[in-house]
C-alpha cells in the first residue's frame, strides 16, 4: 500500500512539472516584448550595421592611408650594399674600389619609413561610395519596415490567441448543454418517453462536441507557442489574453501614399544604388591622380637614425585596356540597374493592388460582422425554445441537437468575423503606414 501511495505522488509530481504555466499577458506587452526580443528584427538591424561599416569602408577615397615601418638586413650582395651604404650617408672615395664594389663585405642596415598615400580623383569611388551610402539608408528602411512587419504580425497572433480562447470558451458552454441535455435525455429514456436511438443520438453529440473542445484546447497552445516564438522566449506557457476579443476600428492611414512607405522608399533606394554603381563602372574608363609622400630614417644600428630624406609625388595611372571586363562590368551594371527600377515598379503595382484588396476585404468584413452578429442571436433564441420545449416533452431529439449545434457553430463563426475584421484592420494600417 505504501509503495502505492508513492507511485501515485510521484505520477502527480511529474504531472505538476509537465503542467505548463498559465500567463495573463495584453497586446501592450507582446507588442512591447517583440520589438526588444524578436530574432527578426535583430538581424535586420544587423544587416543595417553592415551597409553602416561598408559606407564607412568607401571613406577610403577621402581619407590617407598611414604606415610605419621599421626593417632590418645584413647582406653582401653588391648593389644592396652600396645602397644602404649610401642611404646612410657613409659612402666614402674607398667604396668606389672595383674590388670592393664587386665582393663587398657584410653590412647591416635598419631603415625606418613613414609613408603617406592620400588619393586626389578617384571618379569610380565617388559613386561607389555613394552606392554604399544609398544601401545603408535602404537597410535603414528595410529595419523599420521589419519592425512594422512584426508589429502586424504580433497582433494578428495576440488575435489568434483571443480567438483560440473564444472558441474554448464556447465549446465548453456547448459541452455543459450537451450533457444537461443528455441528463435530461436519459431521464426521459428511464421514464419509457424517448427511445434508445435518440439517446444514443445524444450521447454521439457529446462526444463530438468534447473532440471540438481538445482541438480548440490543442489550438490555444499552439497559439501561445506562435506567440512566444514570436517575442523569442522559452517555456512551456500557455498566454491568457486579458483583453477580450471585439471588434476594433483603426481604419489605417486616410490619405497616406505608397510613395512615404518604408519598404517603396528603400526599393526605391536599391534601385539608386544599383544607378550609381553603373556610373562607378563606367568612371574606370578615367585615368587615377593619387599624391604619395615619405619620410624615411637608416643607421647600422637598430632604432638609430643618423641619415634621413623624404620623398613627395604624386600619381597619374591609367588603365587604357583590361581586356573585355570593364565592358562586361558596365554591361552588368546597366543590366542590374534596369532590373532593380523594373522590381520597383512592379513592387509599387502589386503594393497598390494589394491596398486596394484590403480596403475591400474590411468593408467586406465589416458586412459580414453585423449578419455573423444577427445569426447568432437568431440562433440563441431558437435553442432557448427548443430546449424549453425538449424538457416539457414537446420536441424532438433531433431538433435540439441541430439547434444545439447551429448556436455554437453560429458563435464560432461571429468571433472567427471578428477575427477578421480586426486583421483586416491590422493590415490596412500596416499597409498604409508611412
């Protein structure tokens, strides 16, 4: 008996530890949790700081380039030798000897050199370099959008949740009829008034309404799973929303254009940038002017210098001919450019397009909330009747269970119109914020 009574403590501990949690949370707080916590918009942001360093990259065309070097070498090789000795200022009439030109001796020398290149025109970093800039403000743009994205997104889950609870809701009060009808069924069958069939009829109800209620149950879950994906957190939890589901009136952006929007502002922007691209590609047709300078310090000895001399220049290169690359380049470039102004305008034309549905799909939604409204008050009175009528014996079990059936189909079908609607909503403000 006691090895009993432990086996059933320890089913009940596991139970209370698989049990998953019941957390309370508002649309407030999800959308507070997936803006600081989504993965999305972490790597959008990410990508953002990418296009920042790449445009910070193209400042080379601008800015030196500063080195410091400090090498050392022995050597008898000839020319090496005659030159350190000259470099460090100790070449005498004796080193002139042909001997002594030709088999030197050894000799050590330490050179340090600061040297300078500072670029002057450069035409193809210019537009790169404003190519870079173009993309960093479009990945700017792309990272709110992102944002808005998952703020739509966040509340059409926090919408499913709603719903998802709903549905529980209903059910559970369609399974408490169910069984009160069943109750008064088989008091009516032990009575001799109603026939086995019908009773089994019944019985058949009750059971598909408890199968709608694990699904709807098992549909909770899933939604709070979406949800906490959605905010990137762990743990078995089960969200309650404390907001009930009811129909909101946002009614998006009055008079807000595609043009303002952050994703056709930043398709616009790649498509600049794919423009000055091409123009960098064909700047390398153009010759280069770069300055150099350098200030450079021998001894024979490390971290002396008793020589020192500088050098100041200046650049001009000029690739005449590359083969055929830059003429493929450039043909690429224009080719990337035309397709990027292409995808713009047909991302304009389906975002349009797709504005337009939606101010449909809400005045649609809409119309269909007031009949869903009317359908099921209708359908709440009939079941009353019939329940009333069932219990004084003057009508049929079929009847009750087709009137039991309609009311909680009716319901389910109101709040999935309510569902809508709000997404509906939800869609058009995202599709006409700015």
């Amino acid at each position: 008996m006691r090895q009993f009574l432990v086996f059933i403590a320890f089913i009940l501990l596991q139970g209370t530890l698989l049990a998953q949690d019941h957390v309370k949370i508002s649309l407030e707080d999800v959308l507070e949790r997936v803006q600081e916590s989504n993965a999305s918009i972490k790597v959008s942001e990410q990508e953002a700081k990418m296009a920042k360093y790449d445009y910070q990259f193209s400042s080379s065309i601008f800015l030196p380039q500063i080195s410091v070097s400090h090498t050392g070498i022995t050597t008898t090789n000839p020319l090496m030798a005659f030159g350190s000795k000259l470099n460090q200022e100790i070449l005498t009439q004796a080193d002139f000897n042909p001997a002594l030109l030709n088999d030197p001796d050894h000799i050590e020398n330490f050179a340090t050199k600061i040297a300078v290149e500072q670029p002057l025109i450069n035409m193809d970093g210019f537009y790169q370099r404003k190519a870079a800039k173009t993309t960093m403000e479009a990945k700017d743009l792309q990272a709110l959008r992102t944002r808005d994205y998952l703020d739509f997104e966040a509340q059409k889950a926090f919408g499913q949740l709603q719903l998802a609870h709903r549905a529980v809701k209903v059910l559970e009060k369609a399974f408490e009829a169910t069984n009160a009808n069943l109750n008064t069924a088989q008091n009516s069958f032990n009575q001799g008034l109603l026939q086995k069939a019908d009773l089994l009829e019944v019985k058949v109800r009750v059971t598909e309404v408890e199968n709608q209620l694990n699904s709807a149950k098992s549909n909770v879950k899933n939604a709070s799973d979406y949800l906490a994906f959605l905010m990137n957190e762990q743990g078995n939890v089960v969200y309650e929303p404390s907001e009930e589901l009811m129909p909101n009136d946002l009614g998006g952006t009055p008079g807000a254009t595609l043009e303002n929007r952050a994703d056709v502002r930043a398709m616009d922007l790649v498509s600049e940038a794919y423009k000055a691209n091409m123009r960098a590609e064909n700047m390398t047709f153009l010759p280069r002017l770069n300055a150099f300078a350098s200030y450079e310090m021998y001894d024979d000895q490390i971290f002396r210098a008793d020589a020192k001399g500088y050098i100041i220049g200046a650049s001009l290169s000029w690739d005449v001919f590359k083969g055929a690359q830059r003429f493929a380049k450039v043909g690429k470039s224009k080719t990337n450019y035309e397709k990027a102004k292409q995808e713009y305008e047909q991302y304009v034309a389906k975002s349009s397009m797709e504005l337009q549905r939606t101010r449909r799909m809400v005045e649609d939604a809409h119309n269909r909330l007031q009949t869903s409204k009317l359908a099921m008050d209708q359908s709440e009175e009939s079941l009353r009747i019939r329940t009333n009528r069932f219990k004084e014996g003057l009508e049929k079990t079929t009847d009750l269970l087709m009137a039991e059936a309609m009311y909680a189909e009716k319901q389910l079908a109101y709040y999935q119109t309510i569902f809508e609607y709000n997404q509906a909503q939800s869609l058009l403000t995202f599709l006409t914020k700015e």
